[in-house]
C-alpha cells in the first residue's frame, strides 16, 4: 500500500458493521496472509480489492473475508487520521511496482511483487 502505508506503520482497524465502499483500505484474509488493500468494488457479498499500486486486482474476496476498515495509523509518534496518511496510489509506486515485478521474472522468481 506504499505510499499511503510505509514500513514501520501501524494501523488501527475498526470491525465492519456495513459493506465497505469503493475506495476504502481494508484488512483482508486471503489463504497465507493478511493484507490492507484498497476496495474496488463491493456488491454486498464479494469485494475486489487491490493494493494502490499493484498491477492487477486481487481476485474477489467474500465479505466475510474482510476483517475490518483502516482508520488511524500510528507513524513513528504520532497518530494520524485518516486524511493525513490516506495518499492513495502515485504513479512512481505503480512504475516501482512493475519494476520489481519485472526484476523478478528476470530473476526467475514467482509470486506476488
């Protein structure tokens, strides 16, 4: 989720009481890990999401999958809501995105960048 998540970040999480919207960053539980990606869609039961510079979607999630929204995030100090670290995605984190990717074919490696 770089730029809006940096490394050392820590979110805070709130439970779901309704669907999320498009738009939202949330913990999701796919089958070897959790991630906070960002909802693309959601039709009530399934989501789509897609971390900000990601290349591709994440295949669709059910609801049920989604634990919670992404609200604070405590950054070294501080506490930050969610119009101070919420940046959404930037075009150097999609071409940086892609060039690890790429590194990794060239590289042989599989698996997600």
């Amino acid at each position: 989720m770089w730029p809006s998540l940096r490394a050392g970040d820590v979110a805070e999480v709130e439970p779901l009481v309704e669907a999320p919207r498009p738009g939202e960053v949330v913990l999701a539980r796919f089958e070897s890990s959790l991630v906070l990606h960002r909802v693309r869609w959601c039709d009530g039961s399934v989501c789509a999401l897609r971390g900000d510079n990601g290349g591709m979607e994440d295949p669709p999630l059910p609801l049920v999958r989604i634990l919670g929204r992404a609200r604070r995030v405590r950054r070294g100090g501080a506490l930050l809501e969610m119009d101070r670290w919420d940046v959404g995605p930037r075009r150097l984190g999609r071409w940086r995105a892609t060039l690890k990717r790429q590194v990794a074919a060239w590289l042989g490696r599989t698996g997600r960048a």
